[in-house]
C-alpha cells in the first residue's frame, strides 16, 4: 500500500528491508561507490540523494538513486541500506534531490529500512560531531529508532486534552517566569516534586522533558497522562514523539528525540553527572537541548537543587522562598571529627546512637574491598607493592593486590616479613564485619558490583559505596562515614559531585517532615559543601566554587579537552604550537588542552587528521 499525504507510510510489500546481518569491518572512505558509467549523459528524471553511511570511522557522503517505487517513501532522514564497496550498510539521507554526477550511473538504494530522524536533528548532529570533536554517525544512531518504524501517526490525529493548572501559586509563578526566558534554571530542592513545572509547560503544548533517572522519568510519564495529555515515552515510544503532537519524555538519549517543535525544553536534574555521554563523543545533554532551544526558538527550563557552573552562565536561577525550600531539604547532623579519639574509627557515638534508634538506615563509604592502605604492627612501615612501590589494597581473601600495577602477593610487610598488619583505611567488607558486631544484626552490603536487590528488603542496614544510594528506595537515616574523602578528592569537580551525593541521599530519607536524618562524618565541617547542605542554600558552593576555578582557569572558565591512546603522543605531535590552545602532559598517558572557548578548541581540533590507533579525545571531561 503506497503512502499518501494525509498518512504518512511506508509501503510494506518490498520495499522495507527484512533483519539482515550486521556488515562486519570498515569500509575505505575514500573509495567511490559508483557503478561504472553506461552513457556519457545522466537520465533528466533521475533521483539523486546523498547518504551518510552508519560507519563513523567514514565522513564521506555518496550519492544513490532512488528506484521510482521508492520515490514517495524517501524523504530527508529517511533510514536506508545501501550498497558500499560491495557490501550492506546502513545510513541516512542527508540530501534529497541533490544534483547527480555527470558520466556516471549511480547504484540504487538496495532497502528503505523505515522513519528515521527528523532534518532538524541531522544539523544538530552535524553539530554536535564539531562541538565534541566526534563522528556524526556516532550520534545519529542515538537519535534514531532501536526498531525500524514502518508508519508514524498524522500529527494532527494526537490532540493534547486541555489541562488544568495544578501548580501551588509559588510554583506556577515559578513556571511562568522560566517559560517566559530563553534560558533559565528553576532551583528546587532535592524533595521539591517538578511535576507542576512540567504540567504548566505541557498545558500549553507538546513539551520535551529530559531527566537522567527512568524510573523518575516513567513515573513523570504516567501522571501527566493521567491528566488527558498526550505523551511519548521514549525509547519505546520513538514513533508517536516523531508524529509531534505529543510531548516527549526520556533519558540523556532523548536529547535527541524526535519531536519536531517542541513549545518548550526541560532538563531535569541538570546537575547529575549522567547526563553526559561516557563513550566519545563525550556530548552532554545540557548543551544539546540548550542549542537545539536556541534554533527552534523555544524556551529552555533547567531544573536542579544544585544549578552547575554551567547552567549559571546560560541564564538565570529563578529561586523560590527560603521555607519552601529549607522544607525540601532533610535535616542534616554533621559529626565533627577533628576531636575524635583515637581508636574510635569510623563509628563515632552519634553514628552509633542514632543506628541503635531503629529505622532503615543507609551507610556510604566509597572504598571497596576488604582495606585500602594497611601498616605493619611490628615494624609500621606501610604495605607498599614490590614492583612499583605503590599502596597495596587487601582483598577478600587476605591477598595483597597493588592498585597501579595489579600485583598481587601474600600479606607480608616486605621491610620486616611480619604478618601482624594494622588497617589504617578499611574498605566496606572490613566495615560491614565491623558493624555487624557493633550492632549484633545482618548488615547487607552493596557496591556497583553487586546484583540488584543484595542485602533484600527485610534487612534493616545496608552499607556500600555510593551505588546504594541509586537502588536503595527509602530510609530513615543515610549516613557518611567518611566525607572529607568526598571533599579532598583530586578532581576539578569534586565539591560539585559530593553535594550531589547528600542532594541523591536527601531523596531517599523524603522532606524535612518526615523525620528522616542526613549524618555526615568529616573533619572539614565548616566546608562550603557541608554549608550549603546544612543551610539548604547551594550558592554558597557555587560562589566559592566558581572563584576557584576561575583562579585556576577550570571549565566553565575555560574549555578543556582529555586526549588519550595509543596514538595520542602521534596525534599532540601533529598539532604543534596552536595559538590559544595550551598543552599540558602527558599524566598517566593523557593530555589536556585548555582553550579560552570552545570554538577554539574544536576548530583546533578539527584541523588534525587522525593518526591509526586507538584515540580517545575527550570534551568536557568530567573526572580530571
């Protein structure tokens, strides 16, 4: 059945490809892909149109026809297979009705595998690729379907059901203020519910709602359909948001989402981490959804309890009152730690109190293993590795295993052959048997390792590193053993990355009312991430944050890039001297570029071809 214009289709009788099997290799970009030429003048009525192959190692575009049964079905952004360099591949037309080469006969377009994105995100694509220095075939395939859509919905047979406006005063005034700016930032507390931000903007059209928690996301979903709205819930339901009259919520790969005009963009969580791209490119979602707002001329919503640096210098923080947002924090008792007696270790008297209590109770601690730095009982020399002289970590079964080389060895001090070792950092097994006796009840464990559900839900403690608190529901005290290893940790971000653990634990213990207690252990309690928790009030990180880095000349100060691999050194010695880029390195086998901004950086980056061997360049790296 042939597609018409009231119902866009494809037709489903041969011309959309059956599952084929993934082409193995790389195809050489340089070759051209053309049938050898039958007459010296091209057909007047041949259809032409460019693809971009699903090969990223490829920047190469070519040119196809279209066979006439396909002519109605083939548009720009269309997913096709094409024939390259004597083998099947995938790709996108980039370009339709582009003019044909002279003297050539062009191979056709083997299959129309189904709807693909929109033209609007090819350009952002194209974009994106520059911006962080990667392949635009890396993220078209995060903006196209998991399946192949045969037929997407008129986008005039989805209505939005009028919507009643259900936001608290504060909140609705909130809502409008940001809707009503190019950029803003709304700064909610942690137990701060954003669905009224999201049910204003939805009232009043199809809206695009990005958050880097599914479950959070889903259930957001659920509500505003409840309500009569029409909605998308991306991956699964890529076909309804490409119709475009429904709004469209996801994950980070929902920046990328279908949806052709939104009226509005909104960024849940702006400050989490996983919002940006681990895998090169290293895109984040913030800035894609903030230039895709900017083309389409649509209001761009950032929501967070901790706005980034990042977010602060697109637009403004609209902040509410200081009751309702004290009352979205939980009540925070900080341990100061620098009077502790010796030998009292991790678990101070308030620690201990207040597990006794009763209630879930929750306890980070970011070492895993059995310890992380031990000394001889006889002679006190640390536990040092043979080869390299680093600090050896124990494991499970008492072997000594060196963090930097891998050695491993048995526990035995190398100055003195003693096997009397003292722990001076135990990682979250030695504490678990610690605390079990302490408190003469199972206590579970939990690391990134462990499967989802360990410890089950009848067990009343839990203790792990920071992936507890992204399984963990709910608790009635979430305590950190040691934070000042949050705080002191050798990374650009670390005061950013610690108050978004107390702001992920705030959400488990719910609002201030609830009675549920946030403990913080530290010998730093005067600390402006420890304030700032304590006072409900994020600026006074961000003020002394960005102080910092704007001396140190740290993103957002500057643009950064983290090149790595084999063929780095290849890669730094081919782009020399720059003016307004400066090298730095190699540490542990990677370098850094700094740059003013990032178009420098990029056009920098750009200019230099790369080298064979695995490269790794890195925009924006988070962990440095």
């Amino acid at each position: 059945m042939p597609a018409r214009p009231d119902q866009p289709s494809f037709d489903l009788d041969g011309l959309i490809e059956e599952a084929e099997p993934e082409v193995e290799g790389e195809a050489r970009s340089e070759v051209e892909v053309r049938d050898e030429p039958s007459s010296s003048d091209p057909e007047p009525s041949l259809h032409v149109v460019r693809v971009r192959p699903d090969q990223p190692a490829i920047t190469r575009l070519f040119d196809y026809s279209v066979p006439d049964a396909m002519r109605e079905h083939i548009r720009v952004g269309t997913m096709v297979r094409i024939s390259l360099h004597g083998r099947r591949v995938g790709g996108w037309v980039v370009a339709d009705h582009v003019d044909p080469p002279p003297g050539v006969t062009l191979r056709p377009i083997a299959k129309i595998t189904g709807w693909g994105p929109p033209p609007e995100i090819l350009d952002l694509a194209e974009w994106a690729a520059r911006r962080w220095a990667g392949r635009p075939a890396s993220l078209l395939r995060t903006a196209s379907p998991e399946r192949a859509v045969r037929v997407i919905a008129r986008s005039d047979t989805v209505r939005s059901a009028p919507a009643t406006i259900v936001a608290t005063d504060e909140l609705h005034q909130l809502a409008a203020e940001a809707l009503a700016l190019p950029v803003s930032t709304v700064r909610l507390a942690p137990n701060t519910d954003p669905y009224p931000l999201l049910h204003t903007a939805a009232s009043r059209g199809p809206i695009l709602v990005v958050g880097p928690v599914a479950s959070t996301v889903r259930r957001l979903a659920i509500r505003l359909r409840r309500t009569g709205l029409g909605v998308a819930l991306l991956p699964d339901d890529w076909a309804a948001a490409r119709g475009g009259a429904v709004s469209t919520l996801g994950t980070r790969a929902a920046a990328w989402a279908p949806i052709p005009a939104p009226t509005a963009i909104l960024l849940l969580d702006e400050h989490d981490e996983s919002l940006q791209q681990e895998q090169a490119p290293t895109w984040h979602a913030r800035e894609v959804l903030a230039e895709r707002a900017r083309r389409l001329g649509v209001p761009f919503v950032m929501v967070s309890p901790m706005p980034s640096l990042e977010a602060q210098r697109l637009g403004p923080v609209l902040v509410p009152s200081r009751s309702s947002e004290r009352a979205g924090w939980p009540v925070l008792d900080i341990v100061d730690r620098r009077d502790a007696p010796p030998g009292e270790g991790l678990f101070s008297e308030r620690f201990v109190a207040s597990v006794r209590s009763g209630g879930r109770v929750i306890c980070v601690l970011n070492r895993k293993g059995r310890s992380r730095l031990l000394g001889c009982g006889t002679c006190g020399a640390l536990a040092t590795c043979e080869r390299c002289a680093a600090s050896v970590n124990q494991e499970d079964d008492g072997t000594f295993v060196c963090g930097s080389c891998a050695q491993r060895r048995p526990p035995v001090c190398i100055a003195c052959g003693g096997t009397r070792l003292r722990n001076l950092r135990a990682g979250v097994t030695r504490v678990r048997e610690e605390l079990e006796a302490l408190v003469r009840e199972p206590v579970a464990e939990f690391t990134a390792q462990s499967e989802v559900g360990a410890g089950g839900t009848g067990t009343r403690i839990i203790i792990g590193t920071e992936a507890v608190l992204h399984h963990a529901h709910e608790a009635a005290l979430v305590a950190f053993l040691d934070f000042d290893q949050e705080l002191l940790a050798p990374r650009y971000r670390a005061s950013e990355e610690a108050l978004a653990l107390l702001v992920r634990a705030s959400r488990l213990l719910g609002p201030r009312e609830q009675g549920g207690r946030l403990l913080v252990q530290t010998r730093l309690p005067d600390h402006e991430v420890v304030q700032s928790a304590l006072h409900a009030d994020p600026s006074r990180l961000s003020l002394s944050d960005a102080a910092r880095r704007t001396m140190l000349g740290h993103p957002p100060e500057r643009a950064m890039a983290a090149v790595s691999g084999a063929a780095a050194a290849a890669w730094i010695e081919a782009l020399g001297m720059v003016e307004g880029v400066e090298v730095r390195g190699p540490s542990d086998g990677t370098w850094l570029l700094r740059s003013p901004d990032h178009r420098t950086l990029c056009d920098a980056i750009a200019a230099v071809p790369r080298p064979p061997g695995r490269l790794r360049i890195e925009v924006d790296p988070l962990r440095i």
